[in-house]
C-alpha cells in the first residue's frame, strides 16, 4: 500500500503554476496549443483523468488508478500524454507520483475552443 501524503504535502507536491502571462498565445502558437490540448483530450480516459483532477482541486498522488478502472500502466501512458501537453503538471515517473492541473493552460484551451 501506498503511503498518502500529508495535507501540507498535498499542496506542495507540484511545481508552481507558470506566469499568467505564458499563457496568452495568439496565431499560429494559439492554434498549435488548441490543436496540442484537444489532442490529448481525444480519448475518454483522458478526460476522465482531467475531470478527477479538477474535482480534488489539489495535487493527487496515487489516487488515480483507485479512481478508474485501468491498469496501472494504461494510466500513466494517459498521464504522460497530458502532461505533454501541457494540461497536467507534477510527477509522471516514480514511487510517489503526484499530480495537478495546470490551470492556465486549461484556461486558455477555453479561450481558444471558444473562439471558434
């Protein structure tokens, strides 16, 4: 079994969000993150990941594969793909893993689908 982090550890498993201002891209960059974001949001699995995330509103560390009915390692293959795209921050790899939406580039992936 999985040690669970403490409260405090919670909060400061994942690295801080970037700079709001990274987030506001426009022509080409701005369809090239739609494009990434929508990508990797292609497959239900994955939005069943987001969505977890975003309902714990806080770093979440092994938690994941309880959650939904996958095998471990189809978890982490979806994992990796968000955070390639950037949706997702914290530990992909490893004997504690943590991890986090990246607030504002959902918020921007908004902006953009929006947009259209």
């Amino acid at each position: 079994m999985t040690e669970q982090p403490q409260d405090e550890d919670l909060e400061s498993c994942c690295p801080p969000p970037a700079e709001p201002e990274s987030y506001q891209v426009q022509g080409p960059d701005a369809d090239e993150l739609l494009a990434t974001c929508a990508s990797a949001l292609g497959h239900p699995t994955r939005v069943a990941i987001l969505r977890l995330l975003l309902q714990r509103d806080q770093c979440i560390c092994g938690e994941i594969v309880e959650e939904l009915p996958y095998a471990q390692s189809t978890i982490s293959q979806h994992l990796k793909t968000l955070k390639d795209a950037g949706l997702i921050r914290g530990d992909v790899d490893g004997p504690r893993t943590c991890y986090c939406v990246e607030p504002g580039i959902l918020k921007q992936f908004k902006v953009l689908v929006a947009a259209l």
